[in-house]
C-alpha cells in the first residue's frame, strides 16, 4: 500500500526487443512524467530505454539488456524479470504506489527457465497472494474471464462453483477498494447459449453457475446470473452492472476489444499492491518502427493512479 498520494507509479521495461519500451517512453513525454502529484518512473535497463528515446532517470536493474527491435533474445530474461522484481519490492514496501508492466513474451522468458505461465503468475508468486484474477476494464466496460488460456473444450470441465464464488468475491471487493464503487454490481454470464435454456442448451449454467450466484447472494452481494451472453454487453445491459464475470476467454475479450480497442487496461485483482498493462502484447512486427500507440498504456498508467488513490482514501477511511 503506498504511504502517500505522491508515492510514484513504476512502469516496468517489458520485453526489450517489442514495442513494451517504446510505449512506456511515448507514454512517459505525453505525460510530461507524472499523472497529478505522482510522478512516473521507468524500471529496467538504462540502454533499452534510451534506444527509445529516452535520456531521463531509470531505475536500473543490475542485469542488463540488449534491444534489437522484432528480435527478441534469452540472454534479455533476466533483466526483464529484474525490472518486475524490483517494481513489486517498491510497491509492496509502500515506497511505489503501483506497477505498470510493459508487455512480455512468455516463449523467451520460458526458454530461459521461467516457470510461470505469464505476468499474473509471476506476480501472485511474488506477492504471495492466494489467488489473482484477471480484469479487463476501461471506462466503458469492466470483464473478467473465469478461465483464461484455456481450450475451449475444456472450459466445461474447469467450471466450479467454488471458483465462481471466490472470484466473484475478488472481484467485489477489488471494484469497492480499487475503483470506489460504493455498492458493486457483478453480473456473472452464462456459458452456454441463452445461458442454458432450463437445461435444454446444457447444465453447466443450472447445476454449477447459479448456485454460486445464490451463495454471493446470501452473502449479501449484488449478483445476477447466469445472463444470457449474447445480450449482456449492449448500453442498457451495462449500465445494470459494475463489471460482468465472464466463463471463459472470448466471451469476456471480444465484448471489451470492440467496444475499448485502444484504451483497454489489463488489472490484476487480488493482489496487495496495485498492478495495470495495457491490453495488448509485444508486437514485434512493427517495434522500432515507430508506429507503436501509446493509448493503451497511457490508460493503464491513468488507470493505476486511479487505483493507488482509492485505496489510500479506503485505507484512511479504515481507521
């Protein structure tokens, strides 16, 4: 938890060979390097971030790395994990008041030893959380996939009631601290077409999906489900919901990539420190070409002082 409304936000070097640098820079200077009282710090390698332009303060890793733009490289893994490492200390320490992540390429990180699956993974291990969710949220919309880089035969199997409930909680409890919703709204979309048509269209939706909604509910939380997809993400639809739970991958990214293509942020809930990307991944085909946007993680940096300032007003309402 940062300790002020000053703390600053650490936006991590990514993948050096994509466009992670080029954005965190382009979104540095359009900033003018800070959002309110809170400054914005750039994590990683000195080099890979002035090969972007940059001739500012880093907070350099002691691994260091070599960008060569659309070709990335395993000698790089280290200094990639380095810049997270560090990010997550500062920001667990209170001394950051939230991390930023530049996009990473799981493949070379692997290929160098690194057992996790992606960001969320790692940072779960890092903080010691007992269980992250992925969100997916913009101004517009708010998505949570249950299941993630899953097969889609195999989603029917994964669904439990038990998952459902826990992160649904997550998910509550993340939209009244990190967004200062005072009342959150989840709605929780079924998996099956017309969510099931009363078992016709399958079960998964009557004997798993709804008793967990009934459990939120008795636990007092404002829950509706299992909704019909297909008609749960027009502008009436969304004004009834604070975020929507979705059962697996596409049902929750298509909605959220069509409606906030450019200004979609990726969050992690469950976490004890604030933690944002921007939606979208390393992009070698056009890294060093200057044709990289930087809308995505300027809202994912807008995104994290938005956060890091509602959970200090939560944390001072606390005492």
């Amino acid at each position: 938890m940062s300790k002020s409304n000053s703390a600053p936000i650490l936006i991590t070097m990514g993948e050096p060979a994509g466009i992670g640098p080029e954005v965190a820079v382009a979104a540095y200077k359009a900033l003018d390097g800070h959002v309110g009282a809170r400054p914005l710090r750039l994590v990683g390698d000195a080099g890979v971030f002035a090969a972007c332009g940059f001739d500012g303060e880093v907070i350099a890793t002691a691994q260091k790395a070599h960008r060569v733009p659309g070709k990335p490289a395993k000698s790089n893994a280290q200094a990639v994990i380095a810049a997270i490492e560090m990010a997550v200390t500062q920001a667990r320490s209170g001394d950051a008041a939230a991390v930023v992540t530049a996009p990473i390429n799981k493949a070379v990180l692997m290929a160098a030893g690194f057992p996790y699956p992606g960001h969320t993974e790692f940072l779960q291990a890092l903080t010691g959380a007992p269980r992250a969710v992925m969100m997916l949220a913009s101004d517009t919309l708010r998505v949570v996939p249950l299941t993630i880089h899953m097969p889609l035969a195999q989603v029917p199997h994964a669904l439990t009631a038990k998952a459902v409930v826990e992160t649904g909680e997550i998910v509550l409890a993340a939209l009244a601290r990190d967004f200062a919703v005072e009342r959150p709204r989840l709605a929780v979309a079924g998996l099956n077409p017309h969510a099931g048509e009363d078992g016709e269209l399958g079960t998964e939706d009557s004997a798993v999906i709804a008793p967990a909604v009934a459990q939120l509910r008795k636990r007092g939380h404002d829950v509706r489900g299992p909704l019909s997809a297909d008609t749960l993400f027009h502008a009436e639809a969304r004004a009834g919901y604070d975020a929507a739970l979705c059962m697996y991958h596409d049902q929750a990214l298509i909605p959220i990539k069509t409606l906030s293509f450019w200004d979609g942020v990726n969050v992690t809930l469950g976490l004890p420190i604030v933690r944002t990307s921007p939606d979208h991944g390393t992009a070698f085909d056009i890294a060093g070409t200057g044709r990289a946007d930087a809308r995505s993680m300027i809202a994912a940096i807008r995104m994290a002082v938005s956060m890091a300032d509602a959970r200090l007003a939560a944390q001072a309402a606390d005492r």
